[in-house]
C-alpha cells in the first residue's frame, strides 16, 4: 500500500469521466488499498479514483465515528439510482484545499454498485454518508462540488486548522 499525491484543480483528469471497472483484478485491489491508506493519511470522508490520477469508476469513504472505527465503504462502479429532499451542506473537497462551498444535497440517497469481491451492492443512506457518496459519484463524472455554487459567495477561503469540523470529502 502506499499513499498517492492527491491531485487538485486544474488537472485536466478531475474532469474526465472515469471508465467503468471491467475486472476487479489485483491492479484494482491495489488501487483501492492504495486509496484507502491516501484518505487516512489526508483524515478525508471520502476519496475517488481520479484524485489519485486513475480515470476508474472506484469511489472509498469513510464516515467518522466519535470514539469508534470509521464506517468504510468501497464501491466499484457506483451509479445514484434515487435521490429524495435537499438541505443545505457546507463542503470542502481534498482537491480543492483552502475553500468551503455552501451547496445543495440531497436528504437521501440510494445507490447500487459492485464490492471489492465483485458482488452487487446497494446502500440506502442519509447524512453525511449521502453527501460523500453524491460527491466521489460527482468526481467520477468530473463534476466538482464548485459546480453546484449558486453564486461565488457562496465559496469562502478557509485556513486549515486541523481543530475544524469542516470536512473535505
Ligand atoms: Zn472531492
């Protein structure tokens, strides 16, 4: 395992749309382990591949718990299938350091994918969990959270401080 540079706007790959996973061979349980350790070390909700410079269709997320391990998520693949209700997020993004968005989600999501054993999932999820996978399903797609700004008011320059409860995803 190994951690990746997290790639930031503007490489060009941010904006690509990722390809489908064909295989789930050891490249990609490699890539997944490797995405697994780069989220950790950046203490970030959620990770896709292109970040780390693979155009595939893998997303990782890890949903923090007071005191507890972190849910971990892997989906290969990931496609939303229903999204119900909107509120109001504050998000930030590993691949845009320095800033907060106020933007829209959705209350609930429901996606479909495929586990790193190749079988077919689905998750139905609210929360913060909702808002990570709407956002690593965005990155595979090359959409960014800034574009779902309102107006550029909305974005506001942050300094990291490692005592923040903003979260990149
Ligand atoms: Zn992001």
């Amino acid at each position: 395992m190994a951690v990746k540079p997290i790639r930031t706007v503007p490489d060009p790959i941010l904006r690509q749309k990722a390809k489908r996973v064909k295989t789930i061979d050891n490249s990609i349980q490699k890539l997944i382990a490797d995405m697994r350790e780069t989220l950790m070390s950046a203490n970030g909700v959620g990770l896709a591949a292109p970040q780390v410079g693979v155009s595939l269709r893998v997303i990782v997320i890890s949903i923090p718990h007071q005191d507890q391990k972190n849910d971990e998520y892997c989906l290969i693949n990931p496609e939303i299938v229903r999204r119900t209700g909107e509120r109001a997020v504050r998000e930030g993004c590993l691949s845009i350091p320095g800033y907060i968005g106020e933007i829209k989600r959705s209350e609930q999501v429901r996606v479909k994918g495929i586990d790193t054993a190749g079988k077919e999932l689905k998750l139905r999820a609210e929360g913060l969990l909702a808002e990570a996978l709407e956002h690593e399903i965005d990155h595979i797609n090359g959409v960014l959270y800034v574009d779902h700004l309102e107006s550029q008011d909305k974005l506001q320059k942050v300094e990291p401080e490692p005592e923040s409860k903003d979260v990149s995803i």
